[in-house]
C-alpha cells in the first residue's frame, strides 16, 4: 500500500498509479536475485517504480507535442527535481557513493515519503537523530551537485 501511495505522488492518477505499482513489483519478484539488501525492501522498490515512471514519460514525451519539462511540476526544491530524469541520474550517483546512513535515510524520506518518526523507529534513533542526518544527506548532495 506504501508503494502504491508513494507512486500516487508522481503519477497523480490512480489508474496509471496502479499499473506503474503492478509493474514495479513484477519487476521486484523478476530481479529479486539482485536485491542486495543494502537498503530497506521499500526503499528498493520505490526506486524501481520512480525509474519505470521516468521510463514512461520519456516513452511518452516522444509521442507528445509538450514536451516533457512543460508536464512537469516546476518546483525548485531538492526532492521536486527528482522528476528531472538528468538531475535524477546525477542524484542517483550522489546517492550510491554517498555513506551510510545518509544514503538510506535520504531515501526513506524522499522516494519513500516516510515521516522522521517513522525513519527513527527503522534505525531505534531519535527523531532528532533522522532529522539531523537528513539534514546532512541534503547538504552532502547539493553540494556534490554544485561541483
């Protein structure tokens, strides 16, 4: 269901929200091998579903007359310019060099929209504690962003 619901959040539609879901966990369940388990299940599996999506905007901004940036919500924050698929690739590097627990706390709060509540009690820290790493996570990105 949290899948379903963080899909919702980029799709906006609930049919197409249910499709990209059911396609992500074939996907899950077709690539299970590769699961590493470096990360939390929820996390992977909103990265897969993020990716489908992207795929299909792509796919079909191709066949669109709008193009692809003008679909597109045109908020500045971090988070928002996930949906840009080059900012989105950088991101994803950033993000699979970075240190633990940046990395999966970055993660759970924005692909996983999970409350800093919810990411303390995953790690049996503080509130404060997700915050603060979130935080720092933030930062550490925008700023390899900016080199």
């Amino acid at each position: 269901m949290k899948v379903f619901s963080y899909v919702m959040t980029l799709t906006r539609d609930q049919n197409d929200a249910m499709e990209i879901t059911q396609e992500t966990f074939y996907r899950a369940i077709s690539t299970e091998k590769t699961f590493k388990g470096e990360s939390e299940s929820f996390t992977w599996l909103c990265a897969i579903a993020k990716n489908y999506f992207i795929d299909e905007k792509r796919r079909q901004s191709r066949f669109d007359d709008v193009p692809l940036d003008e679909q597109q919500d045109t908020k500045k924050s971090l988070e928002k310019s996930l949906m840009d698929s080059d900012t989105s690739i950088r991101i994803h590097r950033i993000l699979h060099d970075m240190d633990e627990p940046y990395k999966e706390v970055f993660q759970l709060r924005v692909f996983g929209e999970l409350s800093f509540k919810e990411i303390s009690s995953i790690f049996g820290k503080t509130e404060t504690w997700a915050r603060v790493t979130y935080h720092r996570a933030r930062i550490m990105i925008k700023e390899r962003m900016e080199e």
